[in-house]
C-alpha cells in the first residue's frame, strides 16, 4: 500500500510503499477512505514531540470500511463504515490515562495510508449524516472538545463560555458542542473573518486577540465567563483569569504559546478559579461525543480536502494557521 512516511525532523513527508498491515487478534484493518492532520503531525515533523521515532507514519484522525479482523468473534465488524478512536489503551481509570496510554500516529503507524491496523476496541460507527472528509475531521479533535467542556469543565446549560483561538478543529467543535449544549459561546481569533464565521455557527460575538484592549471588548459583550477553554497559555492566561467568574473555570489542552509569565495565584485562589488540564480522552468520553454529534447532527468543519499524495503540502498549509476548520486527506 502507498504511504505518507516522515523519515526524520524537518524532512518532507514522501509517500512510498509500505507492507500491507495484517489484524492480530483483537485488532482490524480499516481500508481508509480520509484521514485529517493535527498540529501534533506538524510538531512531530518539527521534532518538538517526546517519543520521536523514524521512520513513522503519522496521522491520527481516520475513516473507512473495515477489511478484515484478526478474531472470529469481531467478524461482524468487516464491511462496516467506521471512526478510528486515536486514543490508544487509555487505562481503567476515566479520570486520567494509564501509563500504557498513546496517541495513534507516533509510536503506531498512523492513519496517513491507504489501510490501517487497530484494535477493534477503537472503532466506532460513522455517523450517518457526515460525508467521509467531515467523518475523518471527527475523532481527535471531537475528542478533546467533549472531554475539555463535559468531562473536565463541567458545562451546564445557560452557562457563559469562551473558546480561544477559533479556526483550530478542536476549537471549533468545541464551538458547535456548547452551543447544542444550550450555553452562551463567545470566541477570541487572530482573523475578523474567523470570528465573522464563528458567528455563523452560533458564537454571540467574540474578539481579536491581536487587539490590545481584547479583554475590555470581551468583558463589555458578555461580562464574566463561566468557563473558558484554551490552548494557547502563555500571557494571555492572567487575561483570561480577569475573565472568569469566581467559582469558574478553565479547561487548557495545550501551551502553544508557553508557560505563562508573572502568574498570580492569588487571583485564582481568592476567587476561587478551577485552572484544569486534560488531553485527549476514554473510551467513554468517545462514545458519548459521538453519541452527542449523532445525536445533535453536527457537522465538523473542513477547510481543505487534498490527495493523500499532497500529504505535505497539507502540512504547509496547516502551518499558515490561516484554516479554518480541519485539513483532510483522501485515499483513492
């Protein structure tokens, strides 16, 4: 089968023929139809991942037809149209992944191939409302949204919340999951027409983070916020703690802007602020995102649909940052 392989830091992705994956018991091979990107393909490619190994295939997203399995009684899967769940052996405890626990696409061969070997434990049915490129767009990110809104930032309906950095995937499913939540979504971008197009999925107004006065804009729209979800970190966090309620929230599922500089603990002891990290998610978490998109017929959205022969100029394209919505591979 053909493959896009990252041989090693700052190298192209080249595809080539790789071996056919073969099911060990307990595990399926998924003929993909798409696969998405996510900035952790792009950090990788950058070596700035822990657990590097060359050569890998990358991609962590996945859709397509199950082609075979490697034990009888998973024989009613085969032919079915599936997600790839990328959260791999999370653990028994769905407070927090076990030590087992990875992320499909480093140290597994990920999803940017034509097939794909994992354990049937991960494989959920494709929703039926979603195109193959809004199906691939699904797992990683829908993942994270539903684990940082419902599982860790306890959403409620009719709460106030505040979604940074609009135009991610996970920034924007998180958008489309608290508005069918019934909460009041507001969002921060660096671009007016992100934050236009947020409008248009349901935020309630939002702001530029490149204004100085951005803060004063959002505290004048909507007051304070029950819950805010990032993954910038850095300067903005001591603005987003002005920004919360006491007895709020904030959900963080990255840094990409560093550690936060001169942070002020007492403002969020005081006021009784809940800072909470997560990542990813269980397998319960999965199946209830999936339940809610199916449920609630959201649609990811996709800003891009290329060959999976243009693996790397998708990932130039998603180093621009000037996405909006998923990147998407397809397979003949």
């Amino acid at each position: 089968m053909k493959a896009a392989v990252l041989e090693g830091v700052e190298k192209p992705l080249v595809i080539k023929p790789v071996a056919d994956p073969a099911p060990a018991a307990g595990f399926a091979v998924v003929r993909l139809m798409a696969a998405a990107l996510n900035h952790r393909d792009l950090w990788i490619q950058k070596g700035r991942y822990a657990g590097l190994k060359f050569p890998i295939i990358l991609g962590s997203d996945g859709t397509g037809v199950v082609e075979a399995v490697g034990s009888e009684g998973d024989r009613g899967w085969v032919g079915r149209h599936v997600i790839i769940n990328p959260s791999l052996d999370w653990g028994d405890d769905p407070r927090v992944q076990g030590s087992g626990f990875r992320i499909l696409g480093l140290p597994d061969d990920g999803t940017f191939a034509e097939a794909i070997a994992v354990p049937v434990a991960n494989l959920a049915p494709r929703p039926a409302h979603l195109a193959v490129e809004q199906a691939a767009a699904l797992p990683l990110a829908g993942l994270t949204a539903w684990r940082a809104l419902f599982a860790r930032g306890r959403l409620r309906s009719g709460e106030t919340v505040l979604i940074t950095g609009i135009g991610g995937g996970v920034a924007l499913l998180a958008l489309q999951f608290a508005v069918a939540a019934d909460a009041t979504v507001y969002v921060t971008s660096s671009s007016a027409e992100k934050l236009t197009r947020a409008r248009a999925l349901g935020a309630a107004g939002g702001a530029n983070y490149r204004d100085a006065d951005w803060p004063a804009q959002l505290r004048q729209q909507a007051g304070l916020f029950d819950l805010i979800v990032d993954s910038a970190m850095g300067e903005g966090l001591a603005s987003l703690i002005e920004l919360t309620r006491p007895g709020g929230r904030i959900v963080f599922y990255g840094d990409t802007t560093g550690n936060p500089p001169g942070f002020d603990a007492r403002k969020v002891f005081f006021r009784q602020i809940s800072l909470l990290g997560t990542t990813m998610g269980s397998p319960a978490d999965f199946a209830a995102m999936a339940h809610l998109v199916e449920a609630r017929r959201i649609v990811p959205v996709v800003d891009t649909a290329l060959p999976l022969e243009c693996a790397e100029q998708a990932l130039r394209h998603l180093e621009t940052a000037a996405q909006f919505g998923k990147i998407v591979l397809t397979m003949a």
